[in-house]
C-alpha cells in the first residue's frame, strides 16, 4: 500500500524545478542561474523507484533473518519443504516427531520444545500464567519465522495450544490437527472444568508444596509421560492446572480454521464406540471438523500406531 501510493504520487506530479545558487559548488560560483528544470533521465528515476521499493520491503526480510529467542519455548526445524508446526503434549519434548519426520517427507518440520518440559529449564513459565503465553509465543515464532499461515500439528495440550492459537487469532492458521485431546481438557477423563478444575487447583497446591508431594509427583510423571522424569514439578502442575480448568468448546463455532481430530481409540468395542462418540460430541460446534480416529491405541498415538498415524498426517497434509 505504501509503495504503490508512493508511486502513484510520483507519476502525477511534474518534475520539480531545481536551480543552483551561487556558492554550492554545482558549476561553480560564476554560474548563472536558471529556470530550465533539472532533467532526470528515465533510467536514473526506475533506479531511484527501484531502490525505495527495496528499501520498504527490506525491514521485513531482515526481520525474518533475526534468530528467534524465546524465554518460554525453544524451537528446531528440520526437514526441506512446506511449513508444518509440530506441538508436542504435557511433559513430552519434540523427540515424540521422530518418527513421524522419517515416515512423512517433504515437510520443514518446526518442532516446538516447551520451557520446563523435557529437560529444558523453566525459563519464563515457571511462573504466571502458562497455556495463553504459550500459545502467543508460537504464533510470534510462526510471524517472525515468516511462516504465514502454518499449518499446526499438536498433541495432547498441544493440540489445546493449537486450538488456542486458531481461536485467538481467526484467520492465523491454514490448517489445525488436534492429536487425542478434546476442547474441555476435564472432560478427557470425564470430568468438567469446574469441578475438575478445583480439584486440579487443590493437587497442585500438595504435589509442588511440599517435599512428600514433590516426590510423589516426580514418580508420577516418571511413568506418566516421555520426558517427564526430566520436567519441572511446577511448570507441569500448573499445566495440568490450566488444562483441567480450559474449556474452548462453546468457542469453537468462533474458529475459520479447517480442523482435524485423531482421537486414540483403545481395542475394547464398547470403549470405542464412546471415544469416537465424545469426540464427535465435543467437537460438534467447530465448523465442518473431520472426526480421523486412530487405534487401537493409547494416549501416545504416534508410539502405539505410526504407521496410521503417519497415513492420518499424510492425508491432513495433502489437502493443504
């Protein structure tokens, strides 16, 4: 808009009238003045265009080239092609892709490594608030990274922080697959926000409050989650906190982007059938998501089912 304006002011005004004083030194202090307008020729006044067209686009390029830091996320890329954000769940680092990234080439994988979960020191989310910062940190990597519209892949409370970063920002993502997590993160095990969430809130206070509750945890998350033997307590009881009190579920008709849905569903029928049903239930606001259920299988769908899982992503991509 900037440049196009520029030029379009430039073509409609005359050239302007230049005529050199005595003491400037253009042909000398005898010269004699003139009316005759300075003449520029055509070549010298493209350049001139050229060099302030470049100039308006250059802050942005260099933008790009400025290497992201972040107190709250830590993120690599590999992999040559289309962008894909990869997100990864409570306590899990972004090894969980490995798999994936071999099985599905073609892709510039960004894969997302969470402050204060696997290995990482807390940094800024050892502290405050913790999901919405998160969520806003990936988008600004996305801008300065110059990724557009990325498409996302989050798993668990990635997928939540996915689903946070399409509603905050409605036209921001091309594409969202949300890998077994559901809007309500409650009512993943059966639960609601409210009353979950107070619950939540009262665990958190006995396992990061005191030294019993400390250790208690520790074992917990040691056979919970991959990589959660080497997350800060704290950091993941206040995900665990903010996840069992969100609910995006009455928000989801808000969302543009084209959601997808892998739900794990385990072997038994019955509990097969009511995976697939509450998924398609708490999804039931999102305009036109695809319900693309993988199983059977756990929570760690990408583990326990790769090769589906990677036929699930391949297709979810191919519409990008």
């Amino acid at each position: 808009m900037m440049a196009s304006g520029y030029l379009a002011a430039a073509g409609s005004r005359k050239p302007p009238e230049y005529a050199l004083s005595p003491g400037s030194g253009g042909q000398g202090d005898d010269a004699p003045m003139t009316d005759e307008p300075c003449q520029f020729s055509r070549r010298q006044t493209l350049t001139t265009l050229a060099a302030l067209c470049g100039a308006l686009v250059l802050p942005s390029a260099a933008l790009a080239a400025i290497p992201f830091v972040s107190r709250r996320i830590v993120v690599s890329v590999q992999g040559t092609g289309r962008d894909v954000i990869l997100i990864p769940g409570l306590g899990s680092g972004p090894e969980i892709w490995d798999r994936l990234i071999r099985d599905v080439p073609g892709y510039r994988w960004h894969r997302v490594h969470v402050r204060g979960f696997a290995g990482l020191p807390p940094g800024d989310n050892g502290r405050g608030p913790l999901l919405v910062p998160l969520a806003d940190e990936i988008a600004r990597y996305a801008a300065q990274a110059g990724l557009g519209r990325p498409t996302v892949i989050g798993h668990s409370m990635g997928g939540l922080l996915g689903l946070m970063m399409a509603e905050r920002r409605p036209l921001g993502l091309k594409r969202l697959m949300v890998v077994d997590m559901l809007p309500a993160g409650a009512a993943m095990v059966g639960g609601t926000a409210e009353g979950l969430g107070f619950l939540a809130r009262q665990l958190r206070g006995y396992f990061t409050g005191t030294a019993a509750g400390r250790r208690t945890f520790a074992n917990i998350l040691r056979d919970a989650t991959p990589g959660g033997a080497d997350s800060d307590p704290d950091v993941i009881a206040s995900a665990l906190d903010e996840i069992a009190g969100t609910d995006l579920g009455p928000r989801l008709g808000s969302i543009l982007t084209p959601i997808t849905v892998v739900p794990a569903i385990p072997a038994d029928r019955d509990l097969a059938a009511a995976a697939l049903r509450r998924a398609t239930d708490a999804y039931r606001l999102a305009r036109g998501a695809r319900i693309a259920p993988v199983g059977p299988s756990g929570h760690m769908v990408m583990f326990d089912q790769p090769e589906k899982f990677a036929r699930t992503v391949r297709l979810f991509l191919a519409g990008y």
